[in-house]
C-alpha cells in the first residue's frame, strides 16, 4: 500500500497530491527528491519502484518478505536499509518487534514498514516544519527515520528495567512467590530485543563516519549521535542479561532458603506435639506398680507438665527464629 | 557415483546426454562451463576428474572422506568450499547434517554431495530455468547451492525453536515435569548446529567482498545476502543457547519450589493425624483418677474434638496453601 | 546556572569578576582562554554559548538533558566529553553517578556539571596554583578534571570492596545469614558502574596517543596516566563481577549445607523421642501375660530403660556431629 | 639420546648409518638436507647440535627442559615448534601429554621428543615411501610430523566424545548415580587439552600462509589442511567444555529431582503406617463408655478398617507416582 | 633506600663503592650505564635521579607511591615499566603481590621495589657473571629482572594447583565436607593473581617486537621468551578459574548427594522403629474380644514379629543402600 508521496525542492513539499509518475520525472531536477511511503506492499505494488529506481531484487525480496536482520547494505547506486522497531507491551511484558526498511538513493528515499512498525506520518511532519535540514536530501529523511526508531527503543528499554525492578522487589519480599518464570521471560525479551538491535552499532558508526556515499557530510554528525544512543540501549541490554542471570541464581538461594524455613517450622511443630504423646504413651503403660497412677492428681499434673513442656519448647523454638 | 553432468553455455543447457571425456573438451571455449554433480564418490570415480580438473590431493581427500569443518580454500586455479547441510528431525528432536563439497573453477563446478545432503537436481532445474543468471558461470552455480543449503537451514532453526516452546511451557506448566534432559539434548543439538554453520560467516563474507577470483563480479551481492541468512542462522542459534542456559537454571528453581511443595503438603498431613493420635494417647493413660473417662459421652466427645480440630488445621492449611 | 567564568592568560587568572560577553571578546587573543563553569543550565542559559562557541546543537542538547553514554566526541572545531561521576553512598550500599560534561576548543572550556556530580571550585584552585601546566591550554583544564573524576572512582571502589568483603564473612561465617539479596545488590552497583566508566577507556586512549586535536602535546603523558587509572577501575569491577558471581553461587552451598544440618539436628531429636514412644507403646499393650508388668520395679526400669537408650543416643548423634 | 641421523639427497635416503660431523658436512650441498631424531636428550648430548647448527640458547634450553607452551618462533636462520602430543588413556579417562620439539632451518631438521610423545619413525617411513614430497626439504618433514601429531588428536577427542556420551547416558538413566566427580574430571581433561592445542592455531594458520621462511612454498597448502583439522579440534573441544558445563546443571535437576522423589516415597509409607497407629490409639482410650470396645466382632472390624484405609492409600500413592 | 648503585662498564661492574653522583658523571661515555636500585624511596630520596634522569613526574609519582596497574610506558626518553611480584604463602591459601617499578633509558636502569618484592640482589650477581649478556646494555637488566619476576609465577601457579588438587580430593571424598569457602577464596587469589599477571602480556610482545626503542636488538628473542612464559601462566590461571568455577557447581551436587543419603538413611531408621509402634498401639486397643490377648504367648510372640519385621526392614534398607 502507498501510504505517502512527495516531492520535496530545496527542503519544501511541493503542495498537492503527487503521483507516482510525476515523482519519478521531477527527481532528476537538482535540489528536489522524492519521498515515497509504503506499508506491507506487494509484489506487484513494488514493481513500478522496482524498475524506476533500478531497485536491486535481493533488497526488493528483503523489503516484500520482511524478517531480516538489521543492516545496512551498498548496493551500486543505493543504501539499503533495514531497522527493526520495538514497543514494549505492558500487560504481557512483551516486545513487540516491527520492521522498517529503507531504501536511500541521491534524489530518492523508499519507506517500507511491516507489521507493528508505527506510522512514520508524524517523523515526516517534524521534517517539513525545518526545510534547511530537509534539505540536506534523502540523508535526512533516514536520519529522521532512524533517530524516531532508535528513541522509540527507550521507553521499551524502561519497560524492561521496570519490570526488572519488580521482579527484584518480588524476589527479596518475604512473601514466597517463586519468580522463576518471569526472570525467564524478561530474558528471553532481552534476548529478542538485543538481537534486533545490537547487529546496527557497527553499521550506523560507519554511516556516521562517512564511509557510505548517498549522505551529506553535514549528517555524519547526527548518525553519530543516534549511534550513541544505539550503543547505549545495547549497553543498557547487556547489563540486564547478566542482571536477570544473577536474579536466577539468587532466586535459587532464596528457594532453597524458604523451604530451609518450612523444614525448620514443620520440625518445631512435630517436637511439640511429640512430646505430650510419648509423655501419655508412658502413663499408658499397663505396669502393676506405677505410684503416679493412683495419685488424686496424677491426670491433671501430667496434662500440666506436657502443656508446660510443649509452651516451653514453643517459646525456645520462637526465640530461636524457627517459628 | 556421478549423479548428472552438463555443459553450459552462455546460461542454457546443451541437450541430451553428456559424457565426462565430452565435457573436458568442451569447457575450454568461451561462455561455456561444466557442471559435474557426484554422490559419495569413490576414489576411482574420481581419479578422472582430479587429473583433468588439476585437483588438489588435499582437497580431494577432504571430499571423498567428508567429515571436513566447513571452509572455503583457494587453491591456485579453483575455490574448494565446504558446506554442511541441515535436516530436523522431529520425533527425535535431533539435527542431522550432511555434507556438501564443491569444487570451483574458471569453467567448471564439481558438487560432491555426502551422507544426508539432499539431491541438487531441484536447484540446477530452478537455475536451468534462469539462463540470464546462469550465465555469470560456475559463482551462479555456488551460490544458487549456497542459498539453498543456508535456507535448508531456517527450517531446522524453527524445529528447534518449536522445541524450545515446548520445553518452557512443560518447565512452567503446573506438571510436575523435569525437562532437564530434554533441554540438555537440545543445548546439544544447539552447540552441534552452531559449530556446523558459524564456521562459514567469515568466508561467505569474503566471498561477497569479492576477494577470491573465479565469481562473477555481479554475484557478489547475491553472496552477501546468503552471509545475511548466515549470521542470522548464527545469532538465533547463539540467542538459544543463551536461554537454553537459562532455562536449565529456571528449572531447578521449579525443581526446588515443587520439593518445596511437596514437603509442605506432606508436613500438613503429619500435622493432621499427629493431633487426633496425641490425644488418643492421653485418654489412654492409665491413671486412676481422670473424670472425662467415666463421662457417657467422653468417647464421642473426644472424637468429635479430635475431628474438630483436624477440620480446622486442614481448612488453616488449606488457606494458607500448604494443602 | 554559571557557576564561574575566568579568564586564563598564559595561565595566569585575570583578577576580579568576568562576564561572559568580555570573556567572549578577550579569548581570541593568542595565550588566552576562557573557561566556563555550568550547573544544569536551561536551554536559555545556554543560548548565548552556543552562538559564541558555535557549539553543535546535539552537544547541546546532550549537554543540557544530561543521561548520556561516557564518551568522547569530535566535532568540527571542538572535543565534546561527556563523563560519569560516582560516589559511593555506604549506608545504602549504592554508587550515585553525577554526569559531567565538557566542550573543548582551542581557546575555551566549558564545564557542564549535572546531578551529584561534586563541585569543580577545587580543581580550578588547585590548576590556578601551576600556571605553568594550565598555561598548556584547555587540554590542562580537561585532563585535570577527568583526573579527579576518574580518581573519585577509587573510594567507591574501596566501599564496594569492603562491602564485598563484609558480604564474604557473613557468607561463611557460622551464623544462618543469606546475603543473597546484598550480593544481588552489589552486581548491579558493580554493573552500572561498569556501565558508567568502561566505555570511556578507549577514547581516553585516543586522547593519550594525541589522536584528537584542541590537546597540548605535553599533556599526552598525563592522559595515559589517566587512562591507566580508568583500566585499573575496570578490571577491579570485572573482578569483582567474577568475584559476586561466584559467591552467589557459594551461598547457595552454604545454604544447601546448612538445611543438611538442620534436618539432621531435627532427625535426631525425633529418633531420641521416637524410642521412648515405642517401648511405652510395647507396655502398654493388654497381653494378659505379660510378666515384666507384674514386677515391683517394672515402671522404673522401663523408665531407666528409656532414658537409657535415649542418653546413648544423644551422645552418638553428638558424637557423630548431628547435634 | 639419538635416535635416527639421516642425509636426504632429492628427497631419498642415503643408505647406512651415518654419524653427526658425516651429516654436518653434507648438510651445505644443494638438494640435501639432515633429519636428525633425539628422545628426551641432556645438554651434553645437545652440546654438538647446538654449535653446529647455531641454534639460539633460548630454543635449545626449551627443547631439554620441555613442559612449554605450544608455539612457532622464528629466530634469525631457523623456525623453532613446539607441539604438544596426546594420547587419550581410557580407564582412567586421564589425557596424557607428550612434547614434540622442532628446529627447523633450510638444510636441516631436528626433532627432540619427550614423555610420552609416540615414536616418529613411522612418519619417517611413511615419508621416505614420497621421495617427491619429501624433496620439498625439511617444511615437508616438518608437515608430516605436525600432521601426525594433529591426527593423533582425533582419537583422543572421540575418547572422550565416548565418555561424555556414557556420562550422559548415566547422568539420564533411572539409576541413582551422581556423574558429577566425574563430569568434573572430564571437564579438567578438556580444559587441559585445550591448552595444549588452541595456541597452536593462530601459527599454524601464519605457516599456511607463508609468512615464515624456509618452507617451500608448495608446502602452504598442506599447512592450511593441519590447520583445519586443529581448528576443527579446538572447536570440538569448546563444544565439549560448553556440553560438559551444561550436564553439571542438568546434574543438579536430576540431583534434586531424585530427592524428591525419595521424599515423596517416604511420606507416603508415613501415611500408610501413620493412619493405623492414630486408629489404634483411639481404640486404645480408656473411656468406660465405647460401644465398639463391647461389639464382638469390633477387633476384627477396626483392624479391617485400618487394612482398607492402609490399602486405599497404598493404591492412591501408587496412582499418583508417589510409590 | 638506595640499595646498590653500580657502573658497568662493557658489562663489567666498575669497583668499589660508587656514589650517585659519580654515576651521574660516567654513564654519559659509551658503553657505560648505571643501575640504581631502590626499595621504597621517599619522595626526598628520588629528588636527586629526578632531576638527573630528567624522569617523568608522573612516572616518579607512580615509582613512589605504586599500587599501579602492570604496564609499560613510553616516554620521550625513557621506558617505565611496572612489574607485579607473586609469593603463594601456603598456609593461608593467599598470593601476596608486591611491585616492581624499572625506569629504562639508553645509558641507565632504575629499579625499584615495593612491599613483598624480593630482592633483586641475585639478579644482578648472576648477571655480573655473563658480563657478554650485560653488555647488551641496560635492556639485559630488563630482561633478566623481567625473567625472575616472571619466573617466579610459577611456584606461586604451582601453590594454587596443589590447593586445587586438595580442593578435588576433598570435594569427591566420601567425608562431608563442603569446600565451598575454601573454592571461592581461591577463586578470588586467582583473579587477583590474574589481574597482577595478564595486562603485562601485551606489553611485553611488543618488547619482544622491538616496538619500544632503548634495547638491543639481539635481546628481543630473550623477550619473546618471557612473554611465553606469560602467557602461559595467563593460560592456567584461565584454566584454574574455569575449573574452579566448574568445582563450585559440582560441590552443590556433592551437598545435595550427600542430603539424600542422609533423608534416606534418617526415613529408614524412622520406618524401621514406626513399625513395632503402630503393632503395639493395636495391642493397646481396649477392646473385649480380642484372642491374641489371651494367649499365653502372645506377647512374646507380639514382640518377635516386631523384631522379625525391623530386622527384615533394615536387611532391605541396607541392600537398597540406604543405610
């Protein structure tokens, strides 16, 4: 689905509705290029791009299938781009992961999002209200693109560190709750998340250091700074794998500390009670001589001393923290 | 055994049957090139080709033994590229590989197929059908090979993936399930599949920067695309690692918590006939003088207090959750 | 907010106060240089640096929002350096980080300080009372204030160290303590401190080898000293990452072995009073011929017998280390 | 102590014994070059060797001393390796280690053999069987020994693939066994090998590569075979130590699985035996009114009840896998 | 305190005593240098080689107050180099380090030692007696420090590997001890340890590269040398911390092992004294009609059964080994 079309000249939307067609004559004009914006196209929506841009069929492939790594590619006349987006949803403690591809020529820029990717309307509105950046050509447009992207991995990565946090509340309340699962599946999301972004340092340090042609000079700068925030999300990532690691260890230790205090408690109780019935089991002996026996007394001393000895085994065992 | 050999020329296949002593002839003249494809060989069969070919004993060796770690060699006149190819199997849960060796010149490719590798004769029909693609000669060929082996991999990848489902949602089910030893085979396989294809990245690499000779130069971004599935197919596997790590320590925290369970459970019960038998006991003491004996309804209500009292421990348990 | 603005005449401080607007004038002149002190300046504050220093405005917006990434960055005409102070807090066991920030141009030096980051006022005297070092330039300001920040990182260090230490008695002393929660919250401190200081080595090596410009030649030696120091803070906070890790899993052998104790303790306390309990049970049995029932001193043998076995039991269990 | 001194002359033996200063004479003749053979020699055995061929103090203190690191050193007029042999003893499932020392110039070839490094003369045979390989020099006996030693690695590799196997085997069997002692003495050998060969890999690689001297260049290929195959053993050797490292893991859940289920089988004959004793103790209560006491038949009833009750559980236990 | 203070002289020791400024004067004629050795110098006592040497501040800071990181330096004139020196004090189970500190220019050597480094006095005699190795300048006295320092890692290694061994044995015994302190403390001495040893392994390839000026060429094999001793101890501490890491896990399997043997010994005893107590308490029971009472050999026939059923509980809890 073409979802957006534009000529941009010198920095400014030329006004109106542009079709395809048009776009693809204008672009060779100096200081004009054109901004296309796809969602999930098809195989044959992509054919008219494919043959006027002189789009290479293996970044074609990439961006009508999707589930690529992150990269970025150099193909003869072109940039080809692959982004992953992530969301982080709430409830299920999910990250959702779209996909966003880019195709970057002198005089063009191709948008492709797949699946949960979000609109990039409000990335193109920003853009238009600063035409001497937006001058700077295609460069821009994917500077915009990435730099959305990269910022729109922060509040996923604070996600994350929230829950994080809870589980590491959970995990040292005195309640029992066993938070095994969940470290679990927050790492299995690192993972996933990792793995979507972490392949982009190396790729966007180069786009930075000028090493790709397609950019304008005065752009290195900005891709720098996306890559810092790309190595920091990755940093952020990495520490809490070995953070949700060490969670799983010291959940163990907090288990096995748990059912040490079960152990403890159910023992206390068992000592208790074993003691008033050896006490009865001895005055149910059927011995002929046991002065105890005929004492007018002998019944209620004997309950006393087992209430005695069971109060003050509870208070030793109490006082000993195992009750 | 020699399972197909054809000549090429400018991409199209000469018709009906070729012979190996027709094919030497015919490769030396421009556009053309053969393809000998081989099951198993022998050294016998091979003896023929490794004369006509100036094949180097070295890399013959490799290819009727197998058992290489996958590779790509330059010799002085050809590339030597190993490959292991991958097959899951479900009800086993096990990966098996086979071996795949092809020897590549100016006018020639040699395919050496081992063990479980599957027929080629699906990728030389898909390349037969694309002259244009064909005629860029035997790097065509190789990649087509290449492609196919490394997308054979994807599937494999989600076998083991499913698995993986499987296991961690036997790990958190409310079963009493130890999948230890399945995650153990499976980190197995993991390790197994990883040492099979991580071997190839840094070479398919080369292959796609054009640093060996003997590959058409527009093959080269065909070849970095097939490194993109490569170090995909690596990163996954090194992301299943990673959890599979991770799972085997969540389960003996499910492990431990069950035991847990179990021993409170069990400790509950004790509790609940402890009682009843201590204060059987009491009223079993012999003495002279206990006024609840001669009572009429002392016996049903020492019984009824003995029922009273576990009812209450066993909704107190249960409340609780120890029951 | 500005803190303090001088200006340096081949190292000398102008007397009395500066304002910025002679600052800006004064600093062009050959062997001047002005430097400015901020604390979490406003966009406002710092509009009329930018267009003096023609600061590039992702610095600027770095500098003003502060939670970047170590790093050291070149610009056209200036370095921008962004570094992480830590202070360890002891009572909570935790490293608070600062961020400091500072432009670096051939004739100015800005310092940006946020959060808990310590004053600069007594660097700045100390640097004033060897005009020959500051009369190398900005590079002697910059490389005096790294030299403090990364030498602050030495006490928290030391309080991390001699927590650590604590963590270690209490693991194996013989009390029942689980510091696994301490542990778990010292690998986070230890891995955000990591996070805070490791990514600065490398551009403080650039910085020791003269690859970036803006930095007098006499003041490489001094930043390799400080680089030493860096690599000294990572691999102390490497170490001890190893070191929490494995006492994570110490503990959970302490604890494994103190639960053995306890159910050993419990084990023999029940088999002391289970004895007693079956000989009562044996004579309390209503066999009429039942001669040891009948004997004048039955009751206090069996009583002797009881206590007898329980006695020698006590003695094995504590000779045998159960109790 | 010598064992084998011998001129080769294009490749082929000079027939008879021939002794040292015969050798060092010949030695300078173009087409010839001495293979001299030494098992654990002392200084004084070394003394002529080391004069002759000027062979540096630091090489020839290595060679008697023996216990180095695995290395390739190049010193002005000569290569100076050190290899590592194992040999995999398999009851006591110990890797042994021998050391294999070569000094290797363009017309001479010395190797220095100690502990348990296997007998080199039927690499000599094999060699002198290959005139035309062996006229490449002493590169080419040097290969061959390398080779050997190499190839040597593969059955003590499959050693202990076989016992990991067997642990495995056992670590999942129904059996009671703890493989850990034995998990961990594996692990040690593993580790130990590793050592002894990984270093190995990075020179070799440079000798394929032709970056020493005195190797015929038609050696380079053979080279880069050895390579492969030790680079294929230093991979076998990281997948063991990762495998080995996850069954201790795997270890600990069947450790604790076990446990549990021993207490779940003890807990159910507590409950079995603990039902009719609380029975029995209610019918053992003295009071004066219980009906049951007078019934004819009640002793018989009560103990059927205790044998339903006894059997009900026994069944239910069993049909919930606790028996 | 200056310790010895010498001119050599072609490699010869000039005689008698030699005051500093004296040394001062000579070392300017070719091939003459001093070396000077310290042990912990006062900052008053290093004012005078300051000033002399024209040493750097920084370097001098370090010589004075160490606790540095190892490593070598580079400045204008001069290499600093700082050693760590490793002593196993076996007892304690600890490696104290001390520091050793060489400044190194054309015409003289400074060595300094702090803390527990010993002596360097036999170095230097041994030196005096090779005065041909000696003339190779002050590089030799490098070197020939370098060697004994790193030297004497290895008694130090060979001090951990014993209490590893012990830790082994102690860990696989039948007795029940829990090794976990001992494993970690020497797990931390080997990460001290490694932290002392591995920085200085590149540092000294590139001594034995010649990368640094100052030494003579013919000394760079002595350097290559020592670094492979380097190396190879920061392969077995490597090794070491593996296995110890290793060692914890399988300890936590010894200690669980051992708490099963226990439970199942500890239930056996409990089934076995259970059983005579629920007979008893059915002979207890109260009712009128019950045979067995009367018989005239009940009881000891009662008491027999119980002893028939222990004596074949416990035959079968032995043969199921669980007593």
């Amino acid at each position: 689905m073409i979802v957006d079309c534009a000529i941009y000249e010198e920095g400014k939307r030329r006004d109106g509705h542009v079709d395809l067609s048009h776009a693809y004559d204008e672009r060779h004009q100096p200081g004009k290029f054109v901004w296309i914006g796809l969602y999930e196209p098809t195989e044959e929506e992509f054919a008219s791009l494919r043959s006027e841009f002189n789009l290479h069929p293996l970044a074609v492939e990439d961006a009508i299938n999707a589930h690529q790594r992150p990269k970025v590619e150099v193909y003869e006349d072109m940039l080809f781009i692959v982004l992953k987006t992530a969301r982080y949803v709430d409830p299920t403690e999910v990250i959702t992961l779209g996909e966003l591809l880019v195709f970057l020529g002198d005089d063009f820029v191709i948008t492709v999002r797949h699946g949960e990717a979000s609109s990039l309307a409000p990335v193109r509105e920003e853009l238009e209200r600063d035409p001497k950046h937006l001058s700077r050509g295609p460069g821009a447009v994917l500077h915009a693109v990435l730099d959305r992207v990269v910022d729109d991995y922060q509040p996923a990565i604070e996600g994350l560190e929230t829950d994080i946090d809870e589980v590491e509340e959970e995990l040292f309340s005195a309640g029992r709750s066993n938070p095994a699962e969940r470290i679990y599946r927050l790492q299995r999301e690192v993972l996933g998340f990792r793995k979507a972004t972490a392949p982009l340092v190396d790729p966007v340090a180069r786009l930075a250091m000028g090493k790709y042609g397609h950019i304008h000079p005065e752009m290195h700068d900005y891709f720098r700074d996306v890559n810092d925030h790309l190595m920091r999300t990755r940093d952020q990532l990495d520490a809490m794998r070995d953070l949700l690691a060490g969670s799983l260890q010291a959940n163990l230790a907090q288990v096995a500390v748990r059912q040490n205090d079960d152990v403890r408690r159910i023992s206390a109780w068992v000592a208790i009670i074993a003691v008033p019935t050896a006490i009865a089991g001895i005055y149910g002996m059927n011995f002929e001589h046991m002065p105890e026996l005929k004492w007018e007394f002998g019944y209620p001393a004997a309950v006393l001393v087992m209430l005695t000895i069971c109060s003050l085994l509870y208070r030793g065992f109490k006082r000993a923290g195992w009750l």
